[in-house]
C-alpha cells in the first residue's frame, strides 16, 4: 500500500513539473503583442537578417493580443485574443507568421461588453 502510494504520489510531482518548465516569451507584434508558451524555444540566428525566426517545440501555445488606438488621445487598448495551441511552430518575429504544425488548435476570445 506505501508503494502505491508513493507511485502515485512521484506521478502527480512529475505532472506539475511539465507545466513548470516551460518558457513563456511576450513580444510586440504587427497590430499588438504575442505571448509565445512551450517547453523548448530556439531562436534561429541563421535567417536573423531577412526573418528572425522563433522554433516552439512542446506543448505550444501562442496567444496573439489585439491592441488598437481608441478615442480621441489615441489611448490603446489591447483586447480580444486569438490563441493557437500546438505540438511545435515557428514564429516570425518580422511578419508575425505562425507555422504551427502537430495537433493544432486554434481559438478566438472577443471579450463582451459590460452590460
């Protein structure tokens, strides 16, 4: 019964220790921000000059945020996202193309007014 117990408990360490190391990276991109989540990131030196390229492998989540002038004093606000979820990508950080590739998802969230 403590081995079981103990196996169990070592399984649940391991499952929080996945979601603990992945890097997270926000950048500005065309039309607002990106916020890039995986378990390994590579930045690719090689094409740095015509497009630095950002290889996501792992448990990908990229999380584009909307940012827009509004009003009169040209105050931004930076709401409604889209995120695609995938097993790897490349990001563009001069174009802002996702490549996403493995089980892609891809979701948008428009926040609604207050009513």
């Amino acid at each position: 019964m403590k081995v079981l117990a103990l196996g169990i408990a070592i399984v649940c360490q391991m499952m929080g220790q996945d979601n603990a190391e992945r890097l997270h990276l926000t950048l500005r991109a065309p039309g607002g921000r990106v916020a890039l989540t995986a378990s390994s990131m590579q930045r690719d030196l090689s094409s740095a000059a015509t497009a630095p390229i950002i290889q996501l492998k792992g448990n990908v989540e990229i999380r584009m945020i909307a940012c827009l002038p509004t009003g009169k004093d040209d105050v931004t606000v930076c709401e409604g996202t889209v995120t695609v979820h995938a097993d790897e990508a490349e990001y563009n950080e001069k174009s802002g193309e996702i490549n996403a590739r493995g089980n892609v998802r891809m979701t948008p969230h428009v926040p609604q007014p207050p009513k």
